[in-house]
C-alpha cells in the first residue's frame, strides 16, 4: 500500500511534468522523492467539577486527523523544487471532529509549502518561496501539530564550525496560528468575531526578519537567534545543550533563555528552562524546570517551539510570574514498548493566583520503524484562587505512520 500510495502521487506530478516539458516519464519519478505522515488522534476529557464557576464542563471527545505529505522535485543540480500538501486545519494542525454533537465530515487538502532551494554555493543553501519558518520561536513541520509558514527567503550557510542563518518574510500565517487574539476592539459595526479576523490578518501580512547563530564547542550545542516582526515585537534567545555518555548512565542538559519585549507596551516578557535527563539500562527518567518574568512570558509563536516548554496539558508560554516543573521516569519495558509516569505542575498569576496539576501514565508501542502509537491516561487539575475550575480525567489514543 504504501508504494502505491507514493507511486500514485509521483506518477501525477510525473504526468504534469511531462506535458509541460515533454519529459520522459520515467524520468520524472526517479527524480522526485516523496514523504510524510499519517496521524489519527482519539481525545477523551471529563471535567468532574460541576460548580458553576467551573469551566468546559462535562464529557469532550474529538476524533483528530492530520495527513502531511512532502515531495522534492530535483529541478537540476544546484535547484529542487519543494511542495507540502497537508490534510488538516486551518492552522496546518489537525482537523478535529467533535463527537458530542457533530457528524463525520470530509477534510480539506491545502497546499502549504511551495518553495525552491538552492545549493549552488558551497556550504549554503537557500530556500525561495512559501515555506515553513525555520525558528527556535515557530514550528516548521510537525507531524501531529500545527506548523509556522511565511513566503520570503531563507539562507544558510557554513562557516567553519558556525552556520549562519538568516530569513525575511514579508507574509505569514501567523495570524491564524498561536498568535490568535480574542479581545480585539471591534470598529463601527464589526462583531467581534470580525475584528478578532481584521487583527490576526493585520499580523499576518506583518513582515518577519531574523538571524541566527548555531555552533559547537566540544559535546555543547550553542545557539542565538534574533527576530524582529515590524511594529509588533522583538525576541532574542539562547540555548546551550550538551550530552554525556558515561559508563553507567547517559546524561543530558539543556539550558535556554527568551526575551520578547512588545513594540506598544513596556510589558517585559521573560521565559527560561532547564531540562536534565538520564538513562541507565532500561530505565530514564527527565527533571525540568522553567520560570517566567513577573510582568509576562509570551516568549513563543507555537506552544511546541524551543522557546516554549509543552507537556501534554500545560506550557508557560503566555504565563505571567509563573513557576514549573516538569518530571517523568519510564522504563523500556520491552524492545518495541515504553511506559512512563509523567508528573507536572505550574503556578502562576493572571487578575488571581492559578494552579495547574497533571499526572498521566503513557504507553508507547513501536510496532515498526515506521509505525508507532501511544496511550495516555491522567488526570488535569486547574484552581484559581483556590476554588477548583478544571478537574478533568483525560485520555489519549494516538497513531502515526510515517513515510
């Protein structure tokens, strides 16, 4: 099935090809190579607390589908030709489907890289269209999340033992994915919905400028990166990783600190982590820690970004004065079966004092290289001022296949 599939979709491009250039068609396929992803997700969350301050109450299950599919025409030596279709939501995540009180329903194909790279220079290549935003801030492709996109240009090149990356985009689809804005004002007879629309396209046609540095110093993995989107903000980040294998264990470090500072408000917005992780025989286990500034800590467009720390219900990205934790050990119970605890929790303030608890157990089977799938089942907790919001008994069902 899935040569056909592949053969399927390089035969159509093949055939496009061919009547554009009169190419040979065999010649086409051998020159385009294609890949991707198939992820089915099964969401089940039940707030037990009914008080009518409490919020989403009640039993939510979604089924959740996302089919990301990539193909590299090689146009010549120094050019490929780069498309990505994705089967999914608007914001290039998963279409979901609420099975409380929705139908089935067809999904969407949209189209949402298209772009050329170049690699005639040495070290360098250059990326030329519409693609996703390679950023410690943004995701650019994500097999079971929504991705970052931008039409502009993107370089980088290798200089020694630092690469050097540079990109503009004069359009995003930041507007519609993680920077969403829920309060804007509306103007005459707009609704708010209307003006929550004007905002996030008024964002996303804002142009995007940023550079970076990556480099190593012995086993540590160094970065900093700059962005600027005109009149909105300016960010800067910095990361260190660095693992160590010993005789009895492996271990690991990562350190990372983000500033965001808003062009219309004194606001300062301040994320840092730190992740410590170690495996001994079958067993790992991961301790982390991260903290926000006092004033803000919107540091990340995409919950998932570096900048950003995301377990399975909770992220101080966008958290004011917050502290977390984060901590889990596993076991490879089996070559092709991991089960870990997973405790997290986070306090923080917004107008009162927040309080976040997550505790899941997950099972990971690794069927093949190419097809996994994982089960998570826990609990949410959520009080503010002390008086609980969220107490949710929460499961997860995931499939992917990759390609």
């Amino acid at each position: 099935m899935k040569k056909f599939a592949k053969m399927s979709l390089v035969a159509a491009l093949a055939v496009a090809g061919t009547a554009a250039s009169a190419q040979p068609l065999a010649e086409a396929i051998k020159n385009v190579d294609v890949s991707g992803t198939v992820v089915y997700r099964y969401n089940d969350y039940n707030n037990d607390d009914t008080s009518a301050t409490a919020s989403n109450n009640g039993s939510r299950t979604s089924n959740n589908y996302k089919i990301g599919l990539t193909a590299k025409a090689k146009v010549n030596d120094d050019v490929t030709a780069v498309t990505r279709f994705i089967i999914g939501g608007a914001d290039n995540g998963f279409a979901s489907l609420n099975t409380q009180n929705g139908g089935d329903g067809n999904v969407d194909v949209e189209l949402s890289n298209v772009y050329f790279s170049y690699t005639g220079i040495a070290n360098t290549t250059v990326n030329v269209g519409k693609q996703g935003l390679t950023t410690p801030w943004t995701v650019a492709v994500d097999a079971d999340g929504n991705e970052q996109t931008g039409t502009g240009i993107l370089a980088l090149t290798n200089l020694g033992p630092v690469t050097v990356a540079a990109a503009y985009f004069n359009q995003t689809n930041l507007g519609t994915s993680n920077l969403e804005v829920d309060d804007a004002t509306p103007v005459g007879a707009e609704t708010q919905a209307e003006a929550n629309a004007r905002v996030n396209n008024a964002t996303g046609a804002t142009d995007v400028a940023t550079v970076g540095l990556m480099g190593n110093i012995g086993p540590v993995a160094l970065d900093g990166w700059y962005l600027d989107m005109d009149d909105v903000f300016d960010t800067f980040t910095v990361g260190a990783k660095a693992n160590f294998d010993m005789d009895a264990a492996k271990l690991g470090i990562e350190a990372r600190y983000t500033s965001l500072d808003l062009d219309n408000s004194s606001v300062d917005n301040e994320l840092w982590k730190v992740i410590l992780t170690a495996k001994a025989g079958i067993f790992d286990a991961k301790l982390g820690f991260a903290g926000t500034d006092s004033e803000g800590g919107l540091v990340a467009l995409d919950n998932d970004a570096k900048t950003a720390y995301q377990t399975w219900n909770m992220n101080p990205n966008g958290k004011k004065d917050a502290d977390f934790v984060n901590a889990s050990i596993g076991v490879q119970a089996l070559p092709s079966l991991h089960i870990s605890a997973n405790f997290s929790d986070m306090d923080y303030e917004t107008t009162t004092d927040v309080d976040e608890t997550e505790v899941y157990a997950q099972f990971v089977y690794q069927m093949s290289k190419n097809f996994s799938t994982y089960v998570r089942y826990g609990t949410f907790e959520k009080e503010i001022d002390g008086n609980d919001d969220i107490d949710d008994v929460r499961g997860r069902l995931q499939v992917q296949y990759s390609f």
